[in-house]
C-alpha cells in the first residue's frame, strides 16, 4: 500500500508537469541570500538537584542560519526553485544517532541543514532532497512571543534538566531532514495534505547501504548495537481558515518508519512511530492553543524489563500581541515512559515570554523560564552521564536578539 501511494502521487505529480515544462523556457535561477542570527544570553537563577551540580549557571547561545534561494517562473506558470539552508556556526558534522537530550532528538548538528529543489504549480509542490517530513513540515504548536524562547522546541533554552526541552516535533530516530521525496497537495477551502517518504533514512548520500565496504551504521547508543532506519513514510493535513468569529489553525499526522542492522535486516516491533495534532485559535490581539505528540521507540530502545520507549508530550498556551509587542505564557508536559528504570519520568515547562519588533527583520526577546524533572525513579546512580535518576528543578531568565535577513 505504501509504495501504491507513493508511486501514484509521482506519477500524477509528474505527469501534470512534464507536457508543460517541454514547452517553456524561463529565465535561469538565481540565488539570493537570506536567514537569520539569533542569539541569546541566560542565567540559571536558582537550580535545585544533582543535575546543577558542577555545571555552568550562565551561557551565551546562538542559533544561525544563512539561506541560498533562488527561483524562476516557466512560461507556462510552472515555479522551479532551490533552497540551501548553511549554518553559520562551527559544528559536528557528525551523522551518528547519538542522541543530544533524553527526549531522542537523533544525530550529530550538520552543516548543511537543509537541501532540496522544488516544482510548484496548479498541481501543488514537489520536493526532492534534504528536508523535513510531512509531520514536521505542517506541525502546530501553543502560540509563543517571538521565535527564541518557548516551552515546546525552543530555538534557545537554559536548563540543566537532564531532557533537555519538551518537544511534539520530534524527529524519528536518524531521520532529521533526511534524504526525502515531498508531495504538497493545493490549499482547497482551507484545506492542505502533505506526504514524504525517505527510503534510507540518510542524509547528504551518506549511508546509503550499512552493508557495503566503507559505509558506517548510525550508532544507537546501546552499546554493541549499529542501526540505521529506511522506508520513513509520513502522512499529514492541515486546515486554515475561519470558525466564527475565530481564525482556526489545526493538524493532524503521523509518521512511521523500520530499523535496520548493520547487516540489512529487520530488528523487529521496535520500529519508531509518530502520531500529532495540534489547534491554535485566533481572536482579534489573542491566540489560545495547544499541540499533543505521541512517540513509540524516538530512539534505540533502552535496555530495561518494562520494554518499549514511549513519549507523551503536550503543550498549552496563549498569546497576545499589540503592535509591536507580543507577549505569552506557556506550559508543556512531557512524559517519557522506560526513559530509566522501567518508569515514566516528566518535565514540566513553564515559560513567560516577551518580544519587541525593534524594526523591520529586528526583534528583542526575553523570557522567565521553570524546569521542573520529576524521575519517579528509585535508583540511587546514574545510568548514564545524565542523571536521569535524580529529581531537578530550575528558574532561568534570559534575553536576546533575533536578526532576520
């Protein structure tokens, strides 16, 4: 069934564009420069837990971007384009899937975030290269003050909980922006579908095969133990539009995808699975909102009796803007059930947040954020560097710049 869908939409998709691009000829591409630089200065309060303990308070830290675009409209009206999302900061280019906080968000910074090539017309959009999934590509969250700070994916956040940030956007195991085919149907009465399908669960045409002679497996973390990931399918819909006297932002997705060993084959049930929906509803100066993710296996499963990962995010929140002003309040919980101990640990975020359009591309953000980490774990040592044993809680306050370009 799946190769079904994928195989009809590239043949209806393809066959309403290539009649009408053997017609026409446009002008070439070319790329302009774009992005943003964000940075951020914040200061852990007040911290209670052994997770504070010998580390840093304050830290300076930034998230950036420079973006190559470019476009050309064909005669015929057909858009074809290209985007190339660098990052301006110095990185580990690694692919592995060590994870970087509990919650499984999979593989090392890379360099180049995003990569593809597109063919827009009255037939939708075609995506080909590295990007985001369906899932990912028409998520929705509570509605926050800028685009820094948050309680849910935040760009920028200071806490030494050992999670790190909640998230109903996570990625699938070794599957961030990789290697994909995209399909976005036409918005039709408010309504739009998105569908992407990685086959290798690879990123930059590495790992293509974990078999052949000097390609490496993705590293799970569980030691003695290489994966990688193929057949990544996910499917999602979004509506916009008007419910009263409301403005209605709503979607529901899922996502799916298979482990492989080193040597090709199946590891088994522990194949990693999404399932979200998220509603934002907007009324004159105010945005009231939430998310709700379901994850199975976001990572390779720990070794613990109980059995399978599982986590449970959900995100609630309101916003109110005037002029140049916005501000929000947000609340996320996070539920990781067999994360350690064959128990279900939870962080709770509450983030204030503030944001000021100082010009045109120019925004100043501050906020107050709580992490509070409950394990629910009897266990008096760590399994891991991170105490995922022990309990946290931790006030934080920070500031910074959001510079688009």
């Amino acid at each position: 069934m799946r190769k079904l869908l994928l195989g009809t939409t590239a043949i209806c998709a393809i066959g309403a564009a290539v009649p009408a691009l053997a017609q026409t000829s446009g002008d070439p591409i070319k790329l302009r420069l774009g992005g943003y630089l964000r940075s951020a200065y914040g200061d852990i309060a007040s911290e209670s837990g052994a997770n504070g303990k010998n580390r840093h308070r304050d830290e300076v830290k930034q998230d950036n971007i420079i973006r190559f675009d470019g476009a050309t409209k064909l005669d015929n009206g057909l858009t074809v384009a290209a985007s190339v999302q660098m990052r301006a900061l110095n990185t580990n280019t690694n692919q592995g899937n060590s994870p970087n906080n509990a919650t499984g968000t999979a593989g090392g910074t890379d360099q180049i975030k995003r990569a593809y090539a597109l063919i827009r017309g009255n037939f939708g959009e075609i995506r080909i290269g590295d990007d985001d999934s369906a899932r990912r590509q028409l998520a929705v969250a509570a509605p926050e003050a800028g685009n820094l700070f948050g309680s849910n994916s935040p760009v920028i956040s200071f806490s030494n909980n050992p999670v790190g940030t909640n998230s109903t956007m996570l990625p699938l195991e070794a599957n961030r922006r990789t290697t994909k085919l995209l399909y976005f149907t036409p918005v039709v009465s408010g309504f739009s579908f998105a569908v992407s399908y990685s086959p290798t669960g690879t990123k930059g045409n590495l790992n293509i095969d974990a078999t052949a002679p000097g390609n490496t497996a993705q590293t799970t973390g569980v030691p003695g133990t290489t994966v990688q990931t193929k057949d990544d399918l996910s499917l999602a819909g979004s509506y916009e539009g008007k419910a009263g006297p409301f403005d209605l932002l709503a979607y529901l997705a899922g996502e799916h995808n298979t482990r492989e060993t080193a040597i090709g084959s199946t590891i088994g049930r522990n194949n990693p699975t999404a399932l979200g929906g998220g509603l934002v509803l907007g009324w004159g100066p105010f945005k009231l909102g939430g998310a709700y993710d379901y994850v199975l296996d976001p990572t390779s499963p720990m070794v613990v009796g109980a059995g399978r990962r599982r986590n449970q995010v959900f995100d609630v929140g309101v916003m109110v803007t005037e002029g140049p002003y916005a501000l929000s309040l947000a609340w996320s919980r996070g539920i990781y059930t067999n994360l350690v101990d064959g128990v279900a640990p939870v962080l709770h975020e509450v983030v204030l947040s503030g944001n000021y359009m100082l010009g045109p591309g120019i925004a100043l953000g501050a906020a107050i954020e709580y992490s509070h980490y409950n394990s629910h774990s009897a266990l008096s040592s760590p399994p891991s560097p991170q105490n995922f044993t022990a309990n946290y809680s931790g006030l934080s306050l920070m500031a910074g710049t959001d510079l688009t370009f």
